[in-house]
C-alpha cells in the first residue's frame, strides 16, 4: 500500500516529526503529523494514519527503542491521530497510554484498548513524565470532544492537536518556509472545515478560548497538521480569532442541486397523475 509518510525530521532539539501528509483536491496538502519527544522517558504524541502503517513503526522505532517507549499520548481518537496505536502498543511493552476518558470509550468501537495501559486525563491536569512536565489544555478549535493539547514545560512547545492546522500548497518542514499569506489563509480555511462550529461561537467566549495558550506562551507551536511554527504564536493566535467572522465553509458537491430538484419534483408530479 503506498504511504504518504515522509523523512522524520527535528522541530526542536529533543522533538522529532513524523510526517505525513493528505491531499485535499482543490485546496491543498494537509500535514499530518505525530510527534516522537526524546529523553528519560520517551512520548510519542498521536500514532500516524492507518494508510502509513508500517512504514510509520519502521520511522518510529529508528528513533526509539520499542522496549524504551514510557508514553503515547493520543490528542483524540480521529483515525489520523490514532491509526497505528494498536500495532505500537504491541510492539512497545513498557508504553503507556495518557489520553481523554472519551476517546478510550469511543476507541472502543473498534478496539479494546488495554485498560492496564491506559490513564486518562482532563484539560488543567499537569504531570511528571520523566525528566520533565506537560500540562494538558483544551485548544481552542477540535473536532472530537475527547481533545487535549499538550504544552511540554521542558521545550516549551504546544503539541496543538488540530488547532493551527492549515492546508498548504508545498509541503514545508519549517513554517517560516511557507508563503506567509497562503499558510495562513490556509489556516482559517481549515479551521472553518474542520470546526465548522466556530461559525456559531460568541466572539467573547472564543477569544477567551485562547487564554490558557496565551498564558502558556509557547515558544513553539507543534500542530497535528502544519509545518512547525516557531516564534509566531501571537500571529496565530490573531488568525484563527477571526474565524467566527467568516463565512462557513463547506466542500464542493458533485451532485447538482436544482437539476436533482427539478427530477424530485417531477417524480412527485407522474405519481400525483
């Protein structure tokens, strides 16, 4: 099966990427990305797409040791954050999962994750993993409601899930690489599409959304689906703000409405005569 599965590569010194990516017709390419962080006690931040799998534990494992792996933390339980968590807690026998209470139920229609092997977290909860801290957020867009963001206190990054994600024209390792306009454009795009509940969110309260990732501060800014964004987090905040102001937005059909219309109606007309 081909793979869209790419070179790993570094987003910040102890912070690996694991890169793949969608493309969307007419739009763009969506990264898709899982993270690998390194050091006393080894996380791994989302599992990759099913559509990569082998390939995604072959990259992984070249950069750790499956016996070395302590935590996977699954941001929530779309297909593209969790499609290889099975195979990697086979393959990884100290690994422990940390995730939202909601995403192991509703991992379970299809899987039974080990419950032996799982801690569930809420947003607002801070822990010792090893040799550093993370603290659990709610970002502010999400498309499950079993979502946690990650800030790793050590790094100082956010692991966003998807918020700040963005659909581009060229792939790109560093965000700083992209067309500025297009990267961020793309960003309010995909916000639109993949929470396209925000068209109904109350100004205030979404602004107020953001605090918890204002007063973090993070230095990087590590979405499941953008290149890494590093000493921007102010311009990305500012650009999904604006989110609630725009227009919804919805994918092309392929199916023509008023001519469907126009059938439906003359069905109902034969079977009136």
């Amino acid at each position: 099966m081909p793979s869209n599965l790419r070179k790993p590569y570094l987003a910040a010194p102890d912070i690996h990427t694991l890169p793949s990516h969608l493309p969307l017709t007419g739009l763009g390419l969506l990264p898709v990305n899982a993270y690998v962080i390194t050091g006393k006690e080894p996380i791994l931040v989302d599992t990759g797409m099913a559509i990569d799998r082998g390939y995604f534990e072959q990259e992984l494992w070249s950069l750790v040791d499956p016996r070395d792996l302590k935590w996977i933390v699954i941001t929530h339980d779309d297909r593209d954050h969790c499609g290889n968590l099975k195979e990697v807690l086979m393959a990884a026998p100290n690994a422990t999962v940390i995730t939202n209470g909601l995403a192991v139920a509703r991992l379970g229609e299809e899987w039974d994750v080990p419950k032996h092997r799982v801690r569930t977290v809420n947003p607002g909860r801070t822990i010792e993993l090893g040799d550093r801290g993370i603290t659990l957020v709610r970002p502010p867009s999400y498309d499950s409601p079993s979502t946690i963001a990650v800030y790793d206190h050590r790094s100082a990054a956010l692991f966003a899930a998807d918020s700040f994600g963005t659909v581009i024209p060229e792939l790109v390792e560093d965000s700083a690489d992209a067309d500025r306009s297009a990267y961020l454009d793309g960003m309010a795009l995909f916000t639109r599409a993949n929470a396209p509940w925000t068209a109904l969110a109350d100004q205030v309260k979404w602004e107020r959304s953001l605090d918890s990732i204002r007063s973090l501060s993070p230095e990087v800014v590590l979405s499941a689906h953008s290149p890494t964004a590093r000493g921007r987090t102010g311009e990305l905040i500012e650009t999904v703000l604006a989110v609630p102001s725009m227009d919804p937005w919805l994918p092309d059909e392929d199916i023509e409405v008023e001519a469907a219309l126009t059938r439906y109606e003359a069905g109902n007309e034969g079977d009136r005569q």
